[in-house]
C-alpha cells in the first residue's frame, strides 16, 4: 500500500475531546463585570483632557453633527462606540465607563481565543483568563482612552494570525480586517499591521515548506501570496473610507495627525522620553468644538528633524534610550516577581536555540517562541521614536504575555514529569506554578481595583463648590484661566494644572474653554482676551488682584485650593 503523500494544504483537525468548555471564560467575563463595575463606579468622576475630547466629538456626533467629530488626531472607533450612549440621554462618564467595560468584555472573549491557539490545556487556560480578567478590569476603569479599544481588536487580530489556517484566503481576510478596526480605534494600529502580517504569513510559511518536499515549495508560496495580497485588500476595505474622509478634510493624502504633532511636541527643548504640548496661550475657539485641544491640529507645533543636525540627531538617540528604559520598566511592572520580562527574554530564546536552524521553525512551540517575541518587540518599536505610557503597552501586549508565561510553565512542568525517574513532588509542580502566576499577575491589578472600588467618588467638594458657584455667576460665551506667579496650589501650579482645570470646568459647565496662560497680573493686559467674555484668575496668598481694562469687571472671589480665585466677567 502506497504511503499518503505530504500536501500543502491545511490538514483537517483532528479528531479529539468535544470543544473546550465556555465556563471558565463565563467565570472569567462574571469576575471582570463585577469587580470593573465596582471600579468604574468608584473612578466615574475621574476626568482626563484626552477622554474629555472624545466625549465632547462623541457629543458632536449624537447632536446631529458628524463633520465636527471627524478628526485626524482623535480615532473615531471610540467615539462612534460612545454616541448611541449619549444619544439615548446616558451621562458622558457613565456613558464612557460602560463603553469601555464592553469593550474591555470584547477583549477578554479575544484572549480566550487567543489561549487556544496558545494550545494551553484547560487550567492553565482558566487561570490566564483570572489574571487577565483583573488586569483588563484595571486598565478600562483608569483613565478615558482607546487603548483598551485598540488592545481588544489587536486580540482579536492576534487569534486570527496565530491560526494554522492562515496560508488560506478567508482567515487572511478576518484577520486583516480587524487590523483595520484596530486602526480605527487608534492610528498606531495601521504600521503595526502593515510589517506585522506579512511577516506572520512568511513565518507560517517557512514553517509548512519544512514539512513539505522541495515540489510542492511552489504551490505553498503561491498560497502565501495569495493570502497576503487578500489580507491588504481586507485592511484597505475597512481603512480606505476613513482615510478618504480624513483626506478630504485636510484637502491632502491623510490617514493620521497624531504621528507629525506627537513627533513635534518631543523635540529638542523636552527632557528625553517626555512631550509637552504648545498648551500655553489664549485661542480663538471652533464652532462646535468647546476646546482647541478637540482640534490639536490647529495648536502652534513647532516642527524639528533629526536629520537637521547634530545635536537633533543625538536628542532622537537620547529620546530612544530613555524609552526603551522606560519600556523595559513597563513589563517588569506587570508582576511582583517578574515573570513576564525573563520568560519573553529568556524561556523564548531557550526555545528557539535548543533546534538546529533549518527546522527550527517547523515546531509549533517554536514558531510560537519566535511569534510573540517578534510581536512583542515590533510593538513596541515604533513607541521608542516618541514616547512610551504603560497604557500603550498593557492593553494589547499583557494578555499576551500571560498566555506566553503560562506555555512556558507548562512545557517546563511536563518536561519534569516525563523525566526518566521524576520526583515525588514533581506532581505537585504544576498547580503549584498555575497559583503562583495567578498571584504574580493579579496583585497589582488586584490591588489597584480595591482602592478604586472602595475611594467613593473622585470629585473633590472643593470642584463641586467652585462649579456651583461659577455656574451662579453665569457668562455667554469663552473663559480662559491665568495664574499669577508664586507658590504653587493645586489649582494652578503648572501648564498643564491650569490646562487640566479649564478642561474640567469647560466640559462640566459645558462652556468654551479658550486657554490658559501663566501671567503675572501686569502682564495680563497684554494677553488677547478678545476671544472670551471670561477670565478665571487664580492667585497664591498674598498676591495682587489682576488689573484688566474697564471693559471688564470682578463678578466675585472665592477662596479656593490654599489661595483665592477671582471671576472675572467682560461688562
């Protein structure tokens, strides 16, 4: 009888057990939902100048207004997701925690997915799903931001990738297109999957030509091309109506702003690894917009180059050391013990060395060792030009890395079981293992979560006392916000204090916010003030009131934040 021949294509699976079990991601989803709802109602007041924007664009949108909540800076996936919320009459921030919970729900049933590609046998599945149950409960309940959007659909993408069907047409399509989402949620998404898939198409097929003999290396190449060329027309369906939108808006080729402005405000000037944004200064408002930070564009970036010189070339080097600190910081963040830098360092190139090179690839494990690894570090290159937040990082490259520690630790604890004479305690290694990285990766998300769930409401009654009292004097019209020199309150110590402050009281008193300066009061009758009907000035102890011309009169001082502030009202 003749022997099967070796074939490129996909073989079927397997026959086995059932399906794997959905209790552990319903347990998972019920852990998630209950302790992140406790979070976000503890955090629902927490307010931040980057989800202030995307609130009031979502806003625009659910007013009957969507040319307004176009933007090249802010991605749209986020604000399409909050304007039924606000359209059906739901409070903004409550309307953002429930958005992002789902989101963060969306991400973990991705994670599940991804764990099976992972090939992580029941337990060790479940556990993975625990930790990142907490961590992802943790990021969604922080801060306002499309990370948490960008991290689920990069899931979803990564359990696409990772399937051994990929070389076919309709999972290349899948895939590409959640890349696209993925881009939809935060710009960073589109480079990233650009170099990301083609490179997982060429390791998927030098994994399948090991196993195949030298006549059939053509037809598998073609099937590689194939399926990448599907996968870019997938990503070029999704992003292409986008990137015409944004094209027609700016009346130029634009899929982004974020890049050139993020580039710009770390120029020469900045401490390495660090931004700052050209927030100083009084502006003319957009119509609809209640702060120029809706439109980032229209701010006064100064533009640099490394290329320019010198000294700009060796402020880019200086920029990428301090990020790839800062990076190396991050994931040693993540776990007490850290577990998540030393088995993505050190258990993925044990598992690549142990094989000769030309079949190194042919293994499942390591061509998953030389996956995530590449995944993890392609990642996180392009945040090493600019700068780096752990939030970047976490929402898409955490769970990843879970799932990783835990392959490792269960190739580790099967090779000690079939040693030729194992020890006794080598059957209790493994739940053992399984325990300490629930513990490792649930600490610090656990930890968190509990002292946001139990700190009551994040508004101080110093701001609901101000707000209230703002809201009685009442004004038509755009407010700015100066600060005299001298001790620092919190109110006002810093531009981006007084950025912050203007943010919060414009979006709460949904008043136009036309900036913020810091001016001594002889200086304030030199600031264009032709833009707003009033000007919120805060003053340290014992400093002179702010001197404004007859066009303008004291409507009140209160006592705020170890100084005074004073409302001032155009007549």
């Amino acid at each position: 009888m003749t022997a099967p021949q070796p074939t490129d294509r996909d073989p079927p699976p397997p026959a086995g057990p059932a399906r794997p079990t959905l209790r552990p991601l319903a347990a998972a989803l019920a852990l998630y939902l209950v302790v992140g709802a406790l979070a976000a109602w503890g955090n629902r007041d927490q307010v931040n100048p980057d989800g202030l924007s995307y609130l009031q664009l979502a806003t625009c949108l659910a007013q009957g207004t969507p040319s307004a909540s176009v933007s090249g800076y802010w991605s749209p996936l986020l604000i399409w997701s909050l304007a039924p919320l606000l359209a059906l009459g739901v409070s903004p921030l409550i309307a953002a925690r429930v958005t992002l919970l789902l989101w963060g729900a969306l991400g973990l049933v991705a994670t599940r997915q991804l764990a099976l590609r992972f090939e992580l046998p029941p337990w060790p599945r479940a556990v993975a799903l625990g930790c990142c149950a907490l961590a992802l409960a943790d990021l969604t309940t922080r801060v306002i931001t499309p990370d948490v959007v960008i991290g689920s659909c990069l899931l979803a993408y990564a359990a696409q990738v990772t399937a051994p069907a990929l070389l076919e047409g309709r999972r290349s399509c899948v895939a590409c297109a959640l890349g696209g989402l993925a881009f939809l949620a935060k710009s960073y998404a589109l480079p990233f999957v650009v170099l990301h898939f083609p490179l997982t198409v060429y390791l998927r097929y030098r994994q399948r030509r090991g196993r195949l003999p030298a006549e059939q290396h053509p037809a598998l190449r073609r099937r590689a091309l194939r399926a990448a060329g599907l996968g870019f027309a997938a990503l070029l369906l999704v992003v292409g109506p986008w990137v015409a939108t944004l094209s027609w808006k700016h009346s130029r080729l634009t899929w982004s702003t974020v890049g050139p402005l993020a580039y710009a405000a770390a120029g020469p000037g900045n401490e390495p690894g660090t931004v700052t944004h050209p927030l100083l200064g009084v502006r003319a408002i957009p119509s609809p917009h209640l702060s120029i930070w809706e439109r980032p564009e229209l701010m006064p970036y100064p533009a640099w180059s490394p290329l320019a010189s010198t000294a700009n070339a060796l402020h880019q080097a200086r920029i990428v050391k301090a990020n790839l600190w800062w990076t190396c910081r991050i994931l040693a963040s993540w776990d007490p013990l850290y577990l998540g830098p030393c088995f993505l360092l050190l258990g993925t190139a044990f598992v690549i060395a142990r094989r000769p090179w030309p079949s190194r690839w042919e293994r499942a494990l390591e061509w998953l060792a030389t996956w995530t690894l590449g995944t993890c570090a392609l990642y996180c290159a392009g945040y090493l030009l600019v700068y780096v937040d752990e939030r970047y990082l976490s929402c898409f490259l955490l769970p990843l890395t879970v799932l990783w520690v835990l392959r490792c630790v269960h190739e580790l604890c099967e090779a000690w079981r079939r040693a030729p004479d194992p020890a006794p305690r080598a059957r209790r290694a493994w739940p053992l293992a399984l325990a300490a990285v629930f513990v490792a990766f649930s600490f610090y998300p656990a930890s968190r979560l509990a002292r946001r769930a139990t700190q009551g409401s994040s508004g101080s009654v110093a701001r609901q006392r101000l707000l209230s009292y703002l809201d009685a004097i009442g004004w038509e019209g755009a407010f700015a916000v100066l600060h005299s020199p001298g001790p620092a309150s919190s109110a006002g110590g810093s531009t981006e204090d007084l950025w912050r402050e203007g943010q919060r009281i414009s979006f709460l008193l949904q008043r136009p916010f036309a900036g913020a300066d810091l001016s001594a009061a002889v200086e304030a009758r030199e600031l264009d003030l032709a833009a707003v009907n009033a000007v919120l000035h805060y003053a340290s102890a014992g400093s002179p009131p702010l001197e404004l011309d007859a066009g303008w009169g004291l409507a009140g001082t209160l006592a705020y934040s170890g100084g005074r502030l004073e409302v001032w009202v155009r007549r």
